[in-house]
C-alpha cells in the first residue's frame, strides 16, 4: 500500500505515524505532505526517514492508495480533487465533509459498512467527542433503542491541538510566578478554570462542537436519536472526558448494561466504585479503547441510565478511529 498523510508535522498527523507503526500497517511507500512551514521536515518510520513534501495542486497523489488527512476542513476542501484524482481514497479528519449525504461518516465498531459506499471516495472521521459517546452508546442501542441523550464533555486542552497544550502549561507556570496567564488558543485562560466554550456559538446558542454531537451521532447510528451536549475545556492535557445520561425504549438494568460494556468492541469496563476505580484522563491517555464507568439508573427517569467515559482524543478521537477505517478497507478487499 501506497499512504499519504496530510498534515503530517500536527498532533494528529504525528499520532497517525505512531499508530501505523504500532499496529503494522502494510506500507511499501509513504508519502508526508505539510504546509509552507512544515515542508522540508524529516520523520523517522519504522526506521527510515520521511521528509515532508508541500502540499500543492500537482500530481502528487499519483499512486497513493489511501490519504489520511488532518490539516483543517479548509485544506481538505481545497485538495480533495487532487487527492482523490487518481483513485485514492481519503479519510478525512476535518469537519470539512462530516455531513455532506455523499460521504459516509464512520465509527468501525458502529458502522463500518457505511465506509464501502463513498461515491467521491472520501471517508469522513467523526469529531473527536462523536467517536468516544457512540461507542459506548452503540454497547447500550445493542440492548435497547436509544430515544434521547444528554451529555457533558470534559475535553482536554490537547483537542485544541499541540500549541494548546503548550500554552496550558505555560499558563499554569505563570500563575504560580505571579506573571498574566498568554491566552492565544483559548476564549480565557484555562490553568485554574473550566471554559464552558468550545467553537464557535450558532444562532440557537448551542456551540459548533455540541451540534456536531448531535447531528453526527443521527448519522453514523442510522437513528432518530435526540441529543443535547454542553462541550466544556478543561485543564488537563490529554484524553476527553464525557458524563453521559440516555433515555431508551425501556429500562435497562446496571448489570445488563456493565455487561453490554464488558463485551462490546472499542469498549473497557472500568466500574468499581467501592475500590475507587472508573476511568481517568490522567491514567488513559495514550490508550486505544474508551473506557466506561460509574453507570448507574437515572433517579429521574424510569428508562434512564447514567455512565461516565474517558477516551484518548487524539488516538480513538482521531489518528486510530482513521487507521481502523483502513484496516476494514483492506480486510473486505482481501475478501474479494
């Protein structure tokens, strides 16, 4: 296989070089693409160096079988002509093509069928908060349908990408000198705070990042499902955190649903109160699955459960959730 990664030198591009390593993707040429700033760079995989090549409207994408991309929905726009010309296909990890009808949105534990019908060979990666909820939601629409969801995230300073984290750290340093907290990626500083903010506010006051819950989770799970999200910054580096409240058809037992998480793909049970033990960010980042905990009956509602779950945003929210859909790629061309 002939891989492209666009945007190569950010944090996703650089998490998508560990996890193609990690899990030996078959690779016999990769080919690295960046910006102005990034060209010209050199990355070391599986032993070899890399050097970044421009990105520009060229031939370039000649050969390429499969081009993960993860530069900005505006980069995506403008080069998917040129990526897919010559009959790659482009998984896309901006919000670029996320709910276009003619490109399938994908989770491989949920839908991966959906990523066989791709009229304009273009796959679109969900948003990192989408991905971690309908994993663990899919465990629980196995049981019963799910009518209605709503949920708090608790999202990482790294879904704002490396600079973020950085300046968090910064921040965090400056306030214990005594010294103004820099506040460039964020609305305010968020060393100390939590910033109930995350992209940008649309015309029903919800933000851009709880709509894409909502309408992406409709899509990928092929559902009616209602969800109302508050996406909310907070100061830890790395891994999303999500509370999580869903309504289905009928009631659902604590033990039926420990036991649909136990067992379903992408998902580890992690739900032991009494010894102090639910998933963490701090303990999880770096880690594949999404992790679930403290699930229990909603108080409120008959047919309500409550559960707690904690992701790694940039390996499940983004770099692994794309090297999967190319895995299943390749599993049903070997099939053939």
């Amino acid at each position: 296989m002939t891989i492209a990664i666009v945007g190569a030198s950010g944090a996703v591009g650089q998490e998508l070089l560990r996890v193609l390593e990690q899990r030996q993707f078959p690779i016999t040429e990769l080919r690295l693409f960046g910006s102005q700033r990034s060209a010209g760079q050199t990355y070391i995989f599986r032993g070899q160096p890399h050097t970044v090549q421009l990105l520009q409207h060229d031939d370039a994408f000649r050969g390429v079988d499969i081009a993960f991309a993860s530069a900005g929905a505006g980069v995506s726009r403008e080069y998917a002509d040129d990526i897919t010309r010559y009959g790659a296909v482009l998984i896309d990890n901006s919000s670029a093509f996320r709910m276009d009808e003619d490109v399938p949105l994908v989770v491989p534990e949920v839908n991966p069928q959906d990523a066989l019908c791709r009229p304009r060979n273009i796959i679109a990666n969900p948003n990192c908060t989408t991905i971690q909820m309908v994993v663990a939601l899919h465990a629980i629409e196995r049981l019963s349908h799910i009518r209605r969801v709503h949920v708090a995230t608790y999202q990482a300073a790294s879904g704002a990408g490396a600079q973020a984290m950085a300046e968090l750290e910064t921040q965090y340093r400056e306030v214990l000198d005594g010294k103004p907290a820099t506040v460039r990626k964020f609305q305010h500083q968020l060393a100390y705070n939590v910033i109930p903010h995350i992209d940008v506010f649309t015309d029903n006051d919800y933000t851009k990042e709880e709509m894409k819950m909502h309408n992406e989770t409709r899509k990928i799970m092929h559902s009616d499902i209602r969800v109302s999200a508050t996406c909310v910054r907070v100061p830890s580096l790395r891994a999303h955190s999500e509370a999580v409240w869903v309504e289905t058809e009928r009631p659902i037992s604590t033990a039926e649903a420990r036991e649909a998480f136990r067992t379903s793909e992408g998902c580890v049970l992690m739900d032991n109160p009494a010894e102090n033990e639910y998933p963490m960010p701090l303990f999880l980042s770096g880690k594949d699955p999404v992790y679930v905990g403290r699930i229990r009956r909603d108080l409120t509602n008959e047919c309500g459960l409550s559960f707690w779950c904690v992701s790694d945003q940039i390996r499940k929210g983004a770099a692994l959730n794309a090297v999967q859909i190319a895995e299943f790629l390749l599993k049903v061309k070997s099939e053939i």
